[in-house]
C-alpha cells in the first residue's frame, strides 16, 4: 500500500469583486404619484406625476417610468370620467324630457 502523499499547496481564499455601482435611489413622489393615480385621485396622481418627473430631470433618480405611468393613468382616469358623467347626464336629461320620472 502506497502512503498518501499530502499536497503542499495551499487554497486561494475565494476572489472578492469590487462592489458595483450603489442603486440608484428612486423618486418617492413618482411612487406617490403612481399611488395616487391607482387609487383613483385623478387630479392629484397627474399633478405629482409631473412634479416626479421635473425631479427625476434634476436629479437623476429613478422613476421616470413611474411617473409616466402615472400621468398616462390619471388622464385616462380623467377622460373616463368625463365620458360617464356625459352619458349620465344625457339619460337623466332624455328621461327628464319624455316625462317618465
């Protein structure tokens, strides 16, 4: 039987890379925006979505996709609402018109 033989050469410690880039923070009024949009504060969500969106300029943060997002919502939020209370409006003036209460 042949003894073992031990090998003399060491182990290299596992290699570290430098740390990355740090994350870039994101604009909290862009995430409000976005909230606030979904939520269903039309108004309130496109005003902050634009306020959100001058800031990320300046800044450079993240969330300029959430700010765009929450403007594009709260218009559209806003054009829906429009076009029913358009409609509700024609109803209650058709069926004020023929009478039938």
């Amino acid at each position: 039987m042949k003894p073992r033989r031990r090998s003399s050469a060491m182990t290299t410690p596992a290699s570290y890379s430098a740390p990355g880039a740090p994350a870039r923070k994101t604009n909290v009024i862009s995430i409000v925006a976005l909230v606030v949009s979904i939520v269903g504060f039309t108004v309130i969500g496109i005003v902050l979505g634009f306020i959100g969106l001058n800031q990320v300029k300046k800044t450079g943060e993240a969330g300029r996709g959430l700010a765009i997002a929450a403007i594009i919502i709260g218009f559209v939020e806003l054009a829906l609402l429009i076009i029913y209370i358009i409609v509700v409006v024609v109803i209650v003036g058709a069926s004020a018109a023929s009478g039938n209460y």
